[in-house]
C-alpha cells in the first residue's frame, strides 16, 4: 500500500523546478567584435541539461576540437544537484488549499499543505577565453540581488501559483587545461542557486455542504445522568423543553441573474448553485414554535 493510499498520483512539480531554472538561462548569447569595434558575430550560448564532468570528459576525449563533431564554446550546463528539507518555510499540515472540482460541480478539490524543499541547481559557464566569460555572467548576475522570484503554476487542478524565490549563493571559475598550456584552454565559470519550492501530495475530492442550520432553543437547562432538565430540577425524570424557537440559516446566494446576493428570498434555490458560481453567503434569520422538543444529547427532535 502507497502513502496515497494505492493511489497512484504525480504533479510533476519538480520537472516544473528544472524546466523553469532552464529557461531562465536559454536566450543568452555573446557578440564579438573586430579592432575597430564593429560587430563580426554573434554567437547563440547553447544550454543543456548536463553535469560539469561530462563537458570535462568531452573535452579530454578531443582535446583540440579536431574531430567533424566537437563540443563547441561557449556553452552552458545546468544540473540539480540536491534537495534539502527546509523547516523554516513549514506551515500547519492541515491547512488545506481547495477549490470547485472542474469536472463534478458537486464537489470540492483540496490538497494538504505542502512540504518545503530548497532545490540546489548548479549553473555552467564554459568558454575558452575570459572576454566570453564575462559577457555571459553580466547577463546573468544583474538579475540576482541576490534572489530572483519565478511564478510557478505548480498545481494547476486548484489553481495554486506560487511565488518562487531563485537565490544566487556563490560564483567560482577554474581553468582546466588539456594538452600543453599553449594548445589548450577551458575557462569555467560554476555558479550555484537555491530554489524554494514545494513538494505537494495528492489531491481529494469530497462533496459540498451547500445548506446549514444552527437552532436555538428556549430557556435553560442542564445534562444530568443522560436527560435534559431545566436548571434547578435534579428528580430522575425525562427531559423537558419548549422546543426551538430561533434558526439560522447560512446557504449560497445567486440570483436569477447569475449576481450574488446574501438576501435568500432574491436567490435562487440553493441546490441549483454551484460551487463554481460566483455567490454570496445568504443568511436568514427564522422564528419557529412548532412544538418539538430537541433532546440536546442526542440532537433529535421529539
């Protein structure tokens, strides 16, 4: 048996992470220029979801990019590099986001508060001089003061965008040389980030309470070895009560016109709303005298 109880579930957030960290990156590219300044190319910086050691491996493999199929500089490279649990975001567990089930208008979708992780991406800058080198990071460090906040459609079933910070937490560079130090020259530039995201569980579907009653009944009494009597009166004998006299009522409020109201003589009947109307909160105020006697240990009238 599975913690969602066998039932299978997959939001795909974490992908939604990775893609997201990603595209932040992939529209950089770097122009060069001639002595005079004039502008002879412009150079598109390819990005790709790998590690630094297999740009390293490529590059010990060719060494002097001879080869019909060599990796080209610059380039990036970005991986997810762990996940750690972060109590200081946690919230109550039971806390609950739901909203109107797109499919069943009779019911309500909610999900559980989530579960923080911070992600830790590490960024790859590899070019072969430093002129490249920094072109690329004033692109990119500008934006980072130190965090930049992504908007992320994590859950899309109940609407749920969350607001999600991107710190910036360090910047290295090495050169890693193959060959002798005339032939051959990589620059890398490594920079690390920490994403604050969620981690969500499944989702739950239950019906709607469309319609509450709250009823007051009259004087006051006590509960003594199981029966209701009026305050003061301790024989062993049944109960007696004067039946309710005041009733709340709380249901939706939607008018003919599809307008919200909180009057229930201008709503239409309360069965007929959905949970994804737009209503309001109708409360109505009733007097009653019919002769019943609530038994308020059971709750039943009689």
């Amino acid at each position: 048996m599975g913690f969602a109880g066998n039932k299978y579930y997959d939001h795909g957030v974490i992908k939604k992470y990775v893609i997201a960290f990603g595209n932040l990156f992939n529209d950089i590219g770097i122009e060069r220029a001639d002595s005079s300044g004039t502008r002879v190319q412009s150079i598109p910086v390819p990005l790709s979801y790998a590690p630094k050691e297999k740009f390293i491996a490529r590059l010990r493999q060719d060494p002097t990019l001879s080869r019909d199929v060599a990796i080209q500089l610059p380039r990036m490279g970005f991986e997810l590099t762990s996940m750690i649990y972060a109590p200081t975001r946690k919230i109550n567990t039971i806390q609950r986001n739901v909203k109107g089930s797109t499919t069943d208008p009779q019911k309500l979708v909610s999900q559980y508060a989530p579960v923080p992780y911070d992600l830790n991406f590490s960024l790859f800058v590899m070019v072969k001089n430093s002129s490249d080198a920094t072109k690329i990071m004033e692109q990119i460090l500008p934006f980072f003061t130190p965090e930049w906040t992504l908007a992320i459609n994590t859950i899309p079933e109940i609407g749920r965008i969350d607001d999600t910070p991107i710190v910036l937490t360090a910047v290295t560079s090495e050169d890693v040389y193959e060959g002798d130090f005339d032939t051959r020259r990589t620059l890398i530039w490594t920079l690390e980030f920490v994403m604050k995201g969620n981690i969500y569980g499944p989702l739950t579907s239950t019906g709607i309470i469309k319609k509450v009653f709250i009823d007051f009944p009259v004087g006051s009494g006590e509960v003594k070895a199981g029966k209701w009597l009026p305050t003061g009166n301790v024989t062993p004998q049944m109960y007696t009560s004067t039946g309710r006299s005041e009733r709340i009522t709380l249901q939706p409020g939607l008018t003919a016109a599809n307008t919200p109201t909180t009057n229930v003589a201008t709503s239409v009947h309360y069965t007929t709303i959905q949970a994804t109307d737009n209503f309001g909160f109708a409360i109505d105020f009733g007097h009653f005298d019919d002769g019943l006697k609530r038994n308020p240990v059971t709750g039943v009238d009689e």
